[in-house]
C-alpha cells in the first residue's frame, strides 16, 4: 500500500513539473543529454495535427484517435487501360518436343511442344503463346515428409509411384508426370539405378504422357541412374531433370549428355539465380547435345523467401532471348511446388490467415502465376486446386474477349477447395 502511495505521488509530481519543463525547452531546437536512458516503454510521441497545435494534456487523445470510419466493401475493380509497348524482337524461343507417339518412336498418347515464344507472354493480343504452357505434377518414390493439404488428396497411392502418376492424370489433369526419384539417395536408401529403372518403366506403363525423370541431388548417383533410365525408356524423349554445374566439376555431366542424345531425350539444365551460370551451363551442353533437347530451371523461389529476384531473373532472361541472345533461347521450367518450402504454405497459424488447406494451395498459384507472367513453359505441381487454378488462368488469358464478371474476382479468395 505504501509502495502504490509513492508511486501515486511521484507520477503526480512528474505531471506536475511537464509545463515548467515544457516552458524552459521554447525556443530550444536541440538538446543534448549526458549519462541519459531511457526504456523505450518510456517514450511517447506526441503528433499534432495539421493547423492545430496540442498541449501535453490532450496527448491521451490524439494517441488513441477517434473512432475510425466504417469501411465499405469494395463493390468493382479499379479500371485502368493498358497499351502494349512498340517492340521489335529479332529471336525466340527454341521449340523443344518432350513425350514420344508411336509414330515418333515412343509409346506416349501424345507428345508436347514447349517453346516457339516470339513476343512477351500475354502481353500482345495478336502474338498470342505459340505453344501454352504445360503442367505437370510430382511424383515421389519413396516416403516424403509431406504437408496434410497435399497428402489429403494422394495417400492412398503414395506408396505406389504407378498409381500415383495415374491418379495425377486421371484425376487431376496433369499434361505430364515428374518422377523424383529420390530413394537414390546415398543419404536416403541408396537404391540402385536398376531399381530406379523397373520404377521409371512401371510408370511409363500406368500412363501415356510425357515424363520428367528427377534424380537425387547427388552429382555422381544421378549421373548414373539418368543413364540407366535413359537406356530403358529410350525413344519416349524423357525430361532428365536435372543437370548441373557439379555433375560438370564431377566429371559426370558429358556421360548423361551423351547417354541422352544416344537414346532420345532432353535435359534439364539447373543453375541458381544467376544468369551467367545459365549460360556457362548451356555453353557445356552444345558440346554433347543439339540446342533443341535444352530446357532450361532458372530456380523458383517461394512466396515471401525471393519470389520476385526469381521474377526478374526469369524475365531477364527472356528479354535477352527475344533480343537475340542465343545461349538463353531456350524453355523454361519452374517448380512451382517449391511454393510449400514456405512456412506460411503449410503450418498453423491465426485463424484470420484461414486455414492451411487454404493457404498452401494459394501459396503454390501465386507462385505459378507470378512466372507464368515471366514466361515459364512447364511447371511441375502438387495440388490439384493449383494446377486446375493455373490451366484456367491460361485458358483466359489466352482468350482477350472473354468476359469477366467483378463477382469472379470478388469471390476467389474464399472459395472452397
């Protein structure tokens, strides 16, 4: 009780001695202190209004305000106009066939073109894609830490990479199937490239469309599980995804160069945000392989981890090839999955953020779209609500005429998966 009585009259002092205090500093426009601190709890801003002046004893409110104004929910979209700039390109975009028919030498239903890009993506009404972009969606060969909004919809086929990629077809849409096939991994169970091989040969039966073939990580396993993929699905033009700059100071990139160009397929070349790179990548590719078997991963990054430095990097890159740079006239790919490297893709957090099976979705479009305005060709997928969501953002891009209503936009961010 005396405590609180002390401190009562020392606040009362202090109050006391604001206007005496106040009346020494006019006219001072600076101050120094010596052997001065202060806790920031201390510290309290007083900000006067424009043409108004406050005294210390209205501070209480203008800190706290007035009742804001109610918002009114917007009813229309802004409206703004856009006209295409006047360019003038003197390149494109090499065209590259991935999947093989039978008439082609392969067993697929069908095969894609990726490629063929004249013009800035969706930018000019009269040059729209020459061949719209692909999607494909992941499969894993062994057991992954996976998020529950994506399990949800596979568990039941995770442990058969077959029927998972038949599911993905089926059922989801999926233009392609990426079969990752990480079991390789010397650090994992360090299958053998003939076990990954029987893997990569029942997939090709459970479905009819082209596939990516994703290795480890490891320069030296994934140098020799390519070749042996490569020797088995020959003739069905196979993504090998990827190939890098260690597999080139590993001494392993010129064997899967080769072993792809013996037996008909393409590669992935994979470098990280760095457009040099890319092109020293290339550079040692032309020396096994025609240009036209090149794809390029110029690296995804997730929504709120660099998104936008993947962007430019994309978007550069594209410039460059339609003003004639030659060693970046090459497809794009971007792992749009890597959208749930992010945290706020999958864990739990306030209810005002929605839910997870909400988020992660949304997490992974955003990063879909976001590079599909920077020109990307391929993008490997996860959910279905992202892949479907990416297909019909095509589809109306793709059509200028079409009409969209403001309740399309109103409603999206809500609507149930």
């Amino acid at each position: 009780m005396c405590d609180h009585n002390n401190n009562r009259k020392g606040n009362e002092a202090f109050q006391d001695a604001i206007p005496r205090f106040l009346s020494l500093l006019s006219g001072v426009e600076k101050m120094e202190f010596e052997n001065f601190s202060m806790e920031i709890g201390d510290l309290e801003l007083w900000i006067p209004m424009m043409g108004t002046s406050i005294t210390p004893s209205q501070s209480s409110t203008v800190i706290s305000g007035s009742p804001a104004a109610a918002r009114v929910k917007p009813t229309s979209l802004l409206s703004e106009t856009f006209v295409p700039p006047q360019e003038e390109f003197t390149g494109s975009i090499r065209e590259v066939r991935l999947g093989a028919t039978k008439s082609e030498g392969g067993s697929r239903g069908r095969s894609v073109v990726i490629g063929g890009a004249n013009s800035r993506p969706f930018v000019y009404a009269d040059k729209p894609p020459v061949h719209p972009p692909v999607f494909a969606l992941d499969v894993f060969d062994t057991d992954l830490h996976l998020p529950m909004a994506l399990k949800a919809n596979i568990k039941d086929v995770m442990s058969d990479p077959a029927e998972w990629a038949r599911m993905n077809v089926k059922k989801f849409g999926a233009d392609m199937v990426t079969v990752h096939l990480m079991s390789t991994d010397p650090l994992i169970s360090d299958r053998s490239p003939a076990d990954a091989a029987r893997t990569v040969e029942e997939v090709l039966q459970a479905v009819d469309v082209p596939l990516i073939i994703g290795g480890c990580g490891d320069p030296h396993k994934d140098a020799e599980v390519f070749k042996k993929v490569a020797e088995i699905a020959a003739g069905e033009r196979v993504l090998f995804n990827s190939l890098t700059l260690d597999m080139a100071n590993a001494k392993t990139l010129e064997g899967v160069a080769l072993a792809a160009k013996e037996h008909g397929h393409a590669v992935l070349g994979f470098t990280g945000l760095d457009l040099n790179k890319a092109k020293e990548m290339n550079r040692r590719l032309y020396e096994y392989l025609p240009p036209e078997d090149i794809v390029m991963d110029l690296t995804t990054v997730a929504l709120g981890y660099g998104l936008e430095y993947s962007f430019t990097i994309h978007e550069r890159a594209r410039h460059a090839a339609l003003m004639g740079d030659t060693e970046l006239q090459h497809p794009t790919i971007s792992a749009a999955t890597n959208a749930w490297a992010a945290r706020e893709a999958w864990m739990k957090m306030d209810p005002k953020y929605g839910s997870r099976e909400l988020r992660g979705p949304l997490w992974e479009t955003i990063n879909g779209i976001t590079l599909l305005l920077a020109g990307v060709d391929i993008f490997m997928m996860m959910h279905p609500a992202a892949i479907r969501t990416l297909k019909e953002t095509v589809n109306m891009l793709m059509q200028r005429d079409m009409a969209v209503t403001t309740d399309h936009f109103a409603n999206w961010a809500t609507t149930k998966i």
